[in-house]
C-alpha cells in the first residue's frame, strides 16, 4: 500500500512539473513568445513560436515585445492578461501564484536599459515554498528563493495570466 501511495505521490509531482516547463526561445528575441507558448499549452491551446510571433507581427520576425503586446496577444487566444507596473511584493507573489495564476516576469539581470526579458513563474514548489520559474533562454525550470528572484533578476513588471475565458 506504501509503496502505491509513493507512486502516486511521484506520478502527481512528476505532471505538475512536466506542466510548468517551458520551451527554449527559438529565436534571440522570442523570450516572451516562449513565455505565451507556456501560458497557452498549460491550457491546452498547441502553438508553435512562429505561430505565436506571426499572430502578433504578421511574419516571424525576431524582435523584442512590450507587455501591451504581449498582453494583447494573450487576449487574442481569449486569455485573462493584465500588466502590473510593478514587481509583487512576497505576499501578492504567493497569493497570485497559489491562485492558479502564473506570471510573465520583466527582469533585468544584466541592468543594461537596453536589454530587458522574460521569465515566467509557474508556481510555488509544495515541498520548499519556492517559487517555480521558467526562463525560456537556458530552457530550464527550477526553484527559485524570493530574495533571489527580486534582486539577482532586478525584477521590473509582470504580466498576470489566466486561463482562457469560456
């Protein structure tokens, strides 16, 4: 019966993470596309990056996008999206993430003002209370401490997503 029950434990966690992972960006732009692709087959809605870009560009081209665009993008698949100008402070963070909502981050790790990028945070982990994030450039999801995902990501703004409307 243990060793059931263990097993299921395992079958649980192992879907719960193959849901929150994320794709590589396929182009040196495309952080937020790969971010959108994650948002959009976590609801079971299959896009491909150029799918995604062409949606919002006509063409696949490889260039950056603001989180109005994105947020409209979002919307066009009947998504619930909004921008908070602002990082969450801990307690919205884990409100927002234990919600069910997941977070398309703007951060800023280099502190270059030109240069800005997406990561998404899927969730907290039910064994550490970390947050999940997914950053799309070294295609990896792991946890994260808050402390760290403020002040080594220099963490600007977000984008709250939810599932699509019905």
């Amino acid at each position: 019966m243990k060793t059931k029950i263990l097993m299921l434990v395992l079958l649980l966690y192992s879907t719960s993470q193959l849901k929150a992972q994320i794709n590589c960006q396929e182009k040196s732009m495309w952080c937020w596309a790969a971010c959108v692709q994650s948002a959009l087959g976590q609801a079971g809605v299959q896009q491909t990056q150029s799918q995604i870009v062409s949606r919002l560009t006509g063409w696949p081209e490889d260039r950056p996008a603001r989180s109005e665009e994105v947020i409209a993008l979002l919307t066009s698949y009947n998504f619930r999206a909004w921008n908070v100008a602002y990082p969450a402070n801990p307690e919205q963070l884990y409100n927002t993430l234990a919600s069910g909502w997941k977070l398309i981050a703007f951060v800023n790790p280099s502190n270059n003002p030109n240069i800005g990028h997406f990561i998404m945070l899927q969730g907290i982990s039910p064994y550490t209370g970390n947050i999940m994030v997914s950053d799309p450039s070294s295609c990896l999801t792991y946890e994260q401490d808050i402390q760290h995902l403020y002040y080594a990501w220099k963490w600007s703004s977000s984008i709250v997503v939810g599932t699509p409307l019905t």
